[in-house]
C-alpha cells in the first residue's frame, strides 16, 4: 500500500473551499433527518474508501465518522441542532460507522473533539467549518497502518485502531450544489440523499464524487475548465466509481439505474456529456473490469496507473 502525500496540510487548508452555513428549517425533525443521512452517508463513505485503500494513490485513516460543529448553523438555529448533537462548542461526532474504528472506541454522535493524536483542535477563527477542517487536515498527517488516538473534550481517551482509505472525507449539506468534491471532501445535500432510497444509488454519486478526489480532478483542472476538460473528468469519475463500487461491494450497474431514473444532470452545465454518453461509459467500464478481474482479481483500475492528459 502506497501513501503519497501530495500537498502539506496547510496546502489542504487551502483546497477546502468555503461551504455554506446549513440553512434549514430549524426544526426538530431535520435534524434527526440530517442525522440518519449523515449515518448512511459516512457507512458509504466508509466503505468505499476502506475497500479500494489498496490501490489508491494517496490513504489515510478512515475513523468511520463525519463531523460536525453547531457553527454550521445559523445562530437561531443552534438549539434545535443541538437537541440532536448535544450542546457545547467544539468539533463533534455527527455520525459514527458500525464496525468502524469510532464506534469500536467508543465515540458516539454529540462527542465533541478536543485532540487528535494529542494536537489540540483550537478554535482558530470562527468559520463554520474550519474546525472540522482542521481535524481532516490532521487525519492527513497519521500513517493510516499506525493506531492513533481520540481525546473528548472531558479529557478522555479513545484508541482507535488503523483503517486506510482512499483520502476523503465526506458531508450532508442543506444548501449548496447537490453533490459535489473539492480535492479532500465529498459533498451531498440532504434533499439529493433523502431523494435516493435505494443505497447502492447513493453509492453510485457518492464513488463519483470520491473519484473525483482520487484523480485530483480540482488540481488537473486548474484554472483551464473548458468544456471538454470538464467532460474528460466527467467520464473519468464515472469510470473510476465503478472500480470503487465492485470493490466495496455495491452493484456498479446501480449507476445505470441511477441515471435512468435521475433525468437531469445533478450539476446543471454544458460541460456534463449527456446521460446516455455516461451510460455507455460505465457499461464500458463494467465490462472492462470484470474482464480485468476475471483475470487477475486483484487487478487495479487501469485509470489510476495511466491518467490520460486532459485534453
Ligand atoms: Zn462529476
């Protein structure tokens, strides 16, 4: 298993872009809604990073958590958030993975994250996410094959044994694109993932997305975001995701069932190849690596040993 570092984390610090603060109702209820999406979500996430750690080119600890800070919300909807995470101010755990190196720790929803393999998570301005940030920065710092430990913010202790997995990270947004990948982290709203019941579909968006990260889609594409670069990375992720999905054990065709029934692009740009375009790739794909498989099953996703360039 290979770890390269790409950038320094302050680098990564850089990569994240702003996200925007949660803006829902304020009720009880979107609360625990967001909650269960956020539990389903890292579970995704978690699975499809662990499964397909062997060859992807950059790993990190994957804890099987997402976290979450009341700063995400708006000032007048901070108690209603804080019924489902408890209160208190600091980075928590939002979701935790069953099985998962948080859960065997002991961590659970509304645990608040003080340190990290002893660095302290301080408060360093007030952005809604910087925090959090901070705290997915820091995984990036941890050889993924070590243990590493959790502290609360009572000061208590929690070992967490080692689970590589392809670098990212991921959240439930309110608002903002309906999904979406910046370098480090994977972004789904609550209304795309509440919309998707079936979740080897969600899978499906999720491993696009993720493969995005994987193919350092954002630093590719720099500045020069023409058109057919765009698609090029497009078709790309589409690719990758079916590798990821059959490694973790979701049915890659569930991206064919998911564009079937999800008609319009979930980013609404020129750039995107049309759905039947996408379709025939991941077929392509599917065909492709279960050929590869068949011959060696251990064989890795050619994409990530020849990266064409974009053209
Ligand atoms: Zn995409």
């Amino acid at each position: 298993m290979s770890r390269r570092l790409l950038f320094l984390p302050t680098a990564l610090m850089l990569a994240l872009s702003p996200t925007l603060v949660k803006a829902g109702e304020g009720r009880a209820d979107d609360y625990s809604a967001l909650a269960q999406q956020e539990t389903r979500l890292a579970t995704i996430g978690y699975r499809l990073t662990t499964a397909s750690a062997g060859w992807c080119p950059e790993v990190t600890p994957q804890p099987g958590w997402i976290l979450g800070d009341l700063r995400q919300f708006k000032p007048g909807e901070r108690a209603a958030a804080s019924g489902t995470y408890g209160v208190g101010d600091g980075a928590f755990v939002a979701a935790v993975v069953p099985g998962s190196p948080a859960d065997r720790a002991g961590l659970t929803r509304g645990t608040r994250i003080a340190a990290i393999n002893g660095d302290a998570i301080a408060p360093s301005d007030t952005g809604p996410t910087i925090r959090i940030d901070t705290a997915i920065v820091k995984l990036y710092t941890i050889d993924p094959t070590a243990a590493w430990t959790v502290t609360d913010s009572a000061g208590r202790l929690y070992p967490m044994a080692p689970a590589p997995g392809c670098a990212s990270a991921f959240r439930v947004e309110l608002s903002g694109a309906q999904a979406a990948a910046n370098g480090i982290l994977v972004r789904v709203t609550l209304k795309l993932a509440r919309s998707i019941a079936d979740d080897s579909e969600l899978a499906a968006v999720v491993a696009h997305e993720l493969a995005h990260n994987i193919l350092r889609h954002r630093e590719r594409l720099g500045k020069d975001r023409s058109a057919a670069r765009v698609r090029a990375t497009e078709l790309e992720a589409d690719r990758l995701a079916v590798w990821l999905m059959a490694d973790a054990g979701y049915d890659p065709a569930a991206a064919v069932r998911f564009w079937n029934r999800h008609k319009r692009p979930l980013v609404r740009a020129a750039s995107h190849p049309p759905r039947g375009e996408r379709i025939a790739a991941i077929e392509a794909e599917i065909a492709a690596m279960r050929a590869a498989r068949a011959a060696g099953p251990a064989r890795r996703p050619p994409l990530i040993d020849a990266l064409p360039p974009l053209e």
